[in-house]
C-alpha cells in the first residue's frame, strides 16, 4: 500500500534561543537561599545560612526560637525564612553541621551533606567528568551512573558497597 501525501504546509524553522547573559557570580562567598523581602515562600536553606543562624543565636542566648524566626524573616536584604520547628531540629544538630563545615569548607553552598562511600571511585568519575568537558562533550545522568558502575568493577567495589 503506497504511503499517503501529506496535506500539511510547510512550517519555517524556530529561532535559535536568546539567552540573556548572566552576571559573573562572587567566587569568594558561598551559595546562599537568603531571599527578598516580598518572596515569603519557605525553602531549605543552605549549610552556610544555618551558620549564620548559628551564630546569631550564640550572640544572643536569650532570645526566644521564635524571635530568632521573626528577626531572620524580616530582613531588608537576604532575608531567610524558615520555621520554629526546624531552627529547634537544626539547633539539636548543631554540632554535627558545624563539624561538616570543617571537614568540608565547600560544603557551605550545599543543602544536604554529600555522602561518599568510595573515595577512589568518586576521583576517578570526577577526573573522568573533567576529561569530557575539556572535550567539549555533555555529560547526563544515565552516562554517570554507567561509568559508575565501571569504574566500580574495575576497583573490585564489593556488591554490598556499590550505589
């Protein structure tokens, strides 16, 4: 059976996308979820927002959870909101928080403590990463997790320690 005509017009092609440039980011201060005043939307907020909340707190060790709350929210500029509840939770890992900052300064702009089980693997898949950008190559999900699982055979990871 021969194939059927197609009746449609011909559509001109889209443009390429314009992208606006972006403004060079401050290398020397880490990420932060401080926010303006009028965006009241509550988010994680990074490890190097909970230091500052941290100390604020030690400076003032009278002050209530819920001022600390109140003071924090309504900032002019980098405003953090968050709840009574999590500053309480927050405020029982302190130490624990404080210690990853220490054995991790780039651990500041994170949200949650990065886990390594295998630091050989982690070098490799990084060196690895690094090598394909040099080449100009995009790198996806599914691709990390394939060169994963090889370098873990390679390594001989044992079956209970591979992701």
């Amino acid at each position: 059976m021969p194939a059927p005509e197609c009746t449609c017009k011909p559509r001109p092609k889209p443009k390429p996308y314009d992208r606006k440039p972006r403004a060079p980011k401050a290398k020397d201060t880490h990420a932060t979820s401080a926010k303006l005043v009028q965006d009241n939307k509550r988010k994680n907020l990074t490890l190097g927002d909970w230091m500052t909340v941290f100390t604020y707190v030690e400076r003032h060790p009278d002050m209530g959870q819920g001022d600390i709350v109140e003071y924090f929210k309504t900032q002019r500029e980098g405003a953090l909101i968050f709840t009574q509840s999590t500053l309480s939770q927050k405020l029982w890992d302190m130490e624990q928080l404080k210690d990853r900052t220490q054995s991790n300064p780039n651990a500041l702009s994170s949200k949650r403590p990065r886990v390594v089980t295998r630091p050989d693997v982690e070098r490799a898949l990084m060196l690895w990463f690094r090598h394909m950008e040099e080449k100009g190559e995009t790198v996806n999900g599914p691709m990390l997790w394939e060169k994963r699982h090889r370098f873990e055979e390679k390594f001989s990871v044992p079956e209970n320690e591979r992701l």
